[in-house]
C-alpha cells in the first residue's frame, strides 16, 4: 500500500505556566531564571507535615483560559493525587485533577485550506509543575533544581480532531494566541512556559484508529512539524513491513531527528488517582464566572475582524498580526506614533516577520517597542532616510535598540536631499553606462532601475530615490 492510503491522527495536550507572582500551592515566587533552589520553600519542596493552599488566581485563569476557548465550566470541581516517581517531583505524586477539571468540552476554531475547523477541547484542568533536572555530563551526575516546582500550570487536552501537521501547527499558534490575549501566560516556549505532548497514530483509511505514541514536553514549532513527520512515517514503515505500534512515551531528538522510546505509555489506572485530601472542592458560583466572562480582553479573531474594516488590512496580514498579541500591540502602539498604518503594517509582514522566522525569534523578545517603529515610519515619510537605509536601521533596532534619529545621525545615513548633490551623481552614472541610455531610448524601460540601482550604490543607499527618479527621467528624455 502506499503512504496516501494512511490517515494521521493527531491529539495534543499543552501545558501553559500560569502568569501567576507565586506558586500554586504556596508564596514561592515564580520568576524564571532565578539562581537553583532559591524559590523554593517546605511546602514546595514536600517536607512531612505541610500543606499546600489553593491559589485562588490559578483558578481564575484557568477559567478565563475555558471561557475563551468556549469550554463548559464546571461549577463543582476538584484536586486529585496522580501518583507516580520521577527524581524531579520531590512528592511522588503531583496534584492535578482527574475526572473533575475545570473546563470541558470546548473548542478552537482554525483556518484551514479548507475553509474553517473546530478542534475539539476534551479538558482544561489546573496542575503543580514539577522541578527540572541538569544533567552533569561531566560529573556523570544530575541536579535538581526545585524553583520549578509548584509552578501553577493550565493542561489543554484536545481531542484527537487533527490529520496534517499544518492543522497542529494553526491549533497550537491560536491557542498560543489565546492564551496571550487573555494574558493568563506569556507562553514563552524558549522558557518552556508553553509546551506540548503530541499524540500521533496511523491508520488506513475506512479502519479504526491506531495504536498513538506521545512524544513528550516539545517546545518548538519546527521540531513539532518535523517530529510529527517522522513519527508518522516510522509508524507507517513499521506497520507495512508486518510490525505492531507499542503504546509508549517517546523523546523527540532534533539532531537526529529521530524519536527514541522513554518508557510504556501510561494510562489513568497506572497513575492510581484518588481525591487530595488535604484541599478542599473547587465550588464556582454564577457570578464569579459571570464577572471573568464580562471582563475578558479582546481575543484575536475580534481584533482581526477589527483590522480588517478599521485599518482596511487583508485577511492574509491581518492573520499574521493578531496571530500574536504582541505583534498586534506593536502594530497599534506604532499607529500611534506615525498615523501611517499601511507602512507599520507593511514592516511587520516583510522584514520584521522575516527577521523572526530567520532567527526562531517569538514576537515578545522583539527588542524594540512601538515609538521607535513608529519613528522609523516617520523618518521614511518626511524623507529623511530612504527606506533602503530603513531596512538597514531596523536591523540595527533588532541589534542595539535605540532612537532611530540617534542611529542615523551616529552611521551617517540621513538622505541626501540636495539637488545640486544629486544631479552630480546623475551625470557620473550615465556617463559610466552609455549602453543603458541606448537601452532605455530603444524602449527597455528596465534601464531605468539600473541606472536607479547604480545611483543608490554610488550613494549607499543615501540618494533620494524620488529625486534620481526624477532627474534621471529629465536627463534621459532630454
């Protein structure tokens, strides 16, 4: 049989860190980076005879979290005990929740080539994070680093609704988005405060599904669509030369490129859940969800619905723009600034956006903020700099963020406005390329921007291009 006789199916479950000052059952800040074990306290670190205190802002969140991905909030829920031992979970058991989560049955809504997709949402339930261990390689050793645990988390189970890689890719970017807007989360997947268990099986078509692998904790978007795709394929070779899929938890390893198994896949019963007993039940009135549900932040497909008649933006831009909150807030501030929102727009959709996929950049580590876009846009407007020399500041934005003015003046590269100047190295360059004044009296207008082209070069990209415009048009039709 061949590949195309297969159907992928794909399930995810994200865990989003909370934007929470402390923990979530404890005082212990949450600030990322902090020196090993400095964040910690009795209670986070498991010490005999403490007692975790429910965060009442991890529930708020995760509510906010439901409502905006138009889940069913439970008004009766509860913690439980899921037991189980890795060295980084100093308990042994991590509290989470089981068959009572917050949030249910909801769902996101994606674009696809297709036309519009729900992917389903089975559950968003609150949980602790665990610590984070740093192998010594050297040593032959590993550390443990315990700022991490209790770090409130958000897990987003969704059903297994998905078939390609893009679909994963268009679910995860718009619950990133989501959870961005409503600011629950800076989902800053270089911290891994998002990140992903992908669940894939294969099936052929017309047959039930699959036996699904996880491949665990991934935090990139290139090393998703590449694990997918692997994953897929080792499943499919593996079934077609007469072998059977396991259940089990695999690591994604980007050098190789190659998925590596863990251990067996666990289900419910391994874990032996059972209710926590030392927190009581979550019970949620009308009016407590009524108030989240009222002051809720503008999500990404009101404000892109917004962008199209405020700012007459296409769908295809407005897309990229709200797809991040932070890209969207740089798009607004700049307006501000410049009152030129075809311009902004146009610097994030081309350079910016090239700049950040070139780099595997996230729009929050963007260095600059929107006065000094918006002051780039104004100086291209008032032609103090040509927008050659713009590409060339906005580089210098992502490397040493500064006032633009402050940049020009500092690498000489205010435009070069004067007639006299110009008509200078005007007459330089036709006298240098006769064959192109041939050219474009022979009606090759593309003469034209090369001589254009020469004009700027000679100049470093200083000259007018208006004014060469001009002047070259007077001298060659003359």
């Amino acid at each position: 049989m061949s590949r195309e006789d297969y159907e992928m199916v794909v399930g995810i479950e994200v865990h989003a860190e909370l934007s929470t000052k402390t923990k979530i059952f404890c005082s212990c800040p949450t600030t990322f980076g902090a020196a090993p074990n400095t964040q910690t306290c009795p209670i986070c670190m498991a010490m005999p005879g403490t007692l975790p205190v429910l965060n009442e802002k991890v529930v708020e969140y995760a509510v906010k979290a439901g409502l905006a991905t138009n889940c069913e909030i439970s008004r009766d829920s509860k913690n439980d005990r899921k037991n189980y031992f890795y060295p980084d979970l100093p308990k042994a058991y991590q509290i989470s929740q089981y068959d009572k989560p917050l949030c249910k049955e909801g769902y996101v809504e994606i674009d696809t080539p297709n036309g519009k997709k729900k992917i389903g949402i089975e559950r968003i339930h609150i949980e602790e994070d665990t610590g984070k261990l740093n192998h010594d390689d050297f040593s032959g050793g590993s550390l443990l680093d315990l700022n991490r645990a209790g770090v409130p988390l958000i897990e987003t189970v969704s059903k297994p609704d998905m078939r390609t890689i893009e679909e994963v890719d268009a679910y995860l970017r718009k619950l990133k988005s989501i959870f961005e807007y409503i600011e629950v989360s800076d989902c800053k997947m270089q911290e891994a405060s998002f990140r992903a268990d992908i669940n894939v099986s294969v099936h052929k078509i017309g047959e039930p599904f699959g036996t699904r692998t996880e491949m665990k904790g991934m935090d990139s978007f290139r090393s998703i669509a590449r694990a997918i795709e692997y994953e897929k394929n080792r499943q499919i070779d593996l079934i077609e030369a007469g072998g059977t899929v396991l259940q089990e938890t695999l690591r994604w390893d980007d050098v190789s490129g190659k998925t590596f198994s863990m251990r067996d896949k666990e289900d419910a019963q391994d874990y032996r859940y059972f209710p926590e007993p030392d927190l009581v039940a979550i019970k949620l009135s009308e009016e407590y969800i009524e108030n989240i549900k009222n002051n809720l932040p503008e999500l990404p497909e009101s404000r892109k619905q917004r962008y199209l008649t405020e700012y007459q933006l296409s769908e295809k831009d407005a897309n990229i723009i709200t797809s991040s909150k932070y890209l969207s807030e740089l798009f607004e501030g700049s307006i501000k600034v410049c009152n030129n929102p075809k311009a902004v727009n146009n610097w994030i959709i081309s350079d910016i956006s090239r700049i950040l996929n070139e780099t595997e950049m996230d729009p929050i580590e963007i260095p600059f903020d929107c006065n000094q876009l918006g002051k780039l846009v104004i100086l291209i407007d008032k032609g103090t700099i040509s927008s050659s020399i713009g590409k060339k500041v906005l580089e210098e934005l992502f490397e040493n963020p500064r006032d633009p003015e402050e940049i020009i003046k500092e690498k000489g590269w205010i435009q070069i406005s004067d007639e006299g100047a110009i008509k200078e190295v005007v007459t330089k360059i036709l006298e240098a390329n006769p064959q192109s004044i041939a050219d474009y009296k022979a009606g090759k207008d593309r003469a034209l921007g090369f001589l254009v082209g020469q004009a700027m070069k000679e100049t470093k990209g200083k000259a007018n291009p208006q004014m060469l415009n001009k002047m070259f048009l007077e001298e060659l039709n003359k």
